[in-house]
C-alpha cells in the first residue's frame, strides 16, 4: 500500500483532489486510495462505470467516442477521467477501462488490454498497456498500480 501512502501524500501536499472513473478494476483503485489515512482530505467521490451506458450517464463518455475507438481506449479513458474530474469536482481524475479477462476483446483491445486517461487540471494524458497472460485478478491489480505509479508522475512532473 506504499504507493497509495505517497499518492495521498502527494495530492494533499499540492492541495489536490482526485475522482477516478473504473471499469475493469471495480472500484479497487478508490479502494486503494481510501485505504490510506487522511484519503478523505483528497478523495470524496468516485465511480465503477462497468457498462458502455454507465460511462455515458455518470461521467459523460460521449457514445459517439465508445462506437468509434471501442470502450477500450486511450480515447475512452480521457473521456472518462475528464468526466469523473468534472462531475465530482475534483481536481485530477483517473479513468480505467480494460478487458481483464479471462474472455472479452473486442475488434480494437484483446484480453489484458487497459487503457488509462489522467485528467490533471484539465491537462490530458493517456496510457495503454498489455499485460497478457495474467489472471484476471492479476491484470486488475497491475492495472491499479499502474494507474497509480502514472498519477504520481504526472503530479511530481507538474
């Protein structure tokens, strides 16, 4: 959880709040965060947007976005982390969406593919990675630490 630790510290250092938007990991990147004392100082609303239409009606995704790059894509995930800052008010926000397995994939991501969107004062960047022959649990628990050792470098770069 030491990743988490600095993320939090990090955050509040900068006087930060973060909203992540999760499809394949389930909430378990806002799990990590509020695991961490003192979350409540940079976190106070996040969202599990499972579906093509939850992503649409919570943070906005336009569907337009998911029918031309898939629900697994770096445009898809901006979307997402955009949508998530947006509605919670915070000032970062992360979005994940992948197929962790062990079935899924689509015409654009196969299986293990995640992509992640970081909304960071409405500066944008984006990351897609393979982690290929995984469980579904390991490719969900590489996906958020990924997305939060990418945060933190986004933040300590700023």
């Amino acid at each position: 959880m030491e990743r988490f630790e600095k993320l939090v510290r990090v955050l509040s250092e900068q006087g930060l709040t973060v909203s992540a938007a999760e499809s394949c990991t389930g909430g378990a990147f806002a799990a990590s965060v509020v695991s961490v004392a003192d979350a409540s100082r940079v976190l106070s609303l996040s969202f599990v947007t499972y579906s093509e239409e939850a992503k649409q009606r919570a943070v906005g995704v336009p569907a337009e976005t998911i029918a031309e790059y898939g629900v697994v894509s770096e445009e898809t995930a901006a979307a997402m982390a955009l949508g998530a800052a947006k509605t919670a008010g915070a000032d970062a926000g992360v979005g994940i969406t992948g197929f962790a397995g062990p079935g899924g994939g689509d015409r654009f991501a196969g299986v293990g593919t995640v992509c992640f969107g970081f909304a960071v004062q409405g500066r944008v960047q984006t990351a897609r990675r393979v982690f290929g022959q995984m469980s579904r649990n390991e490719v969900r628990a590489a996906a958020v630490a990924f997305a939060c050792d990418e945060l933190l470098r986004i933040l300590e770069d700023r």
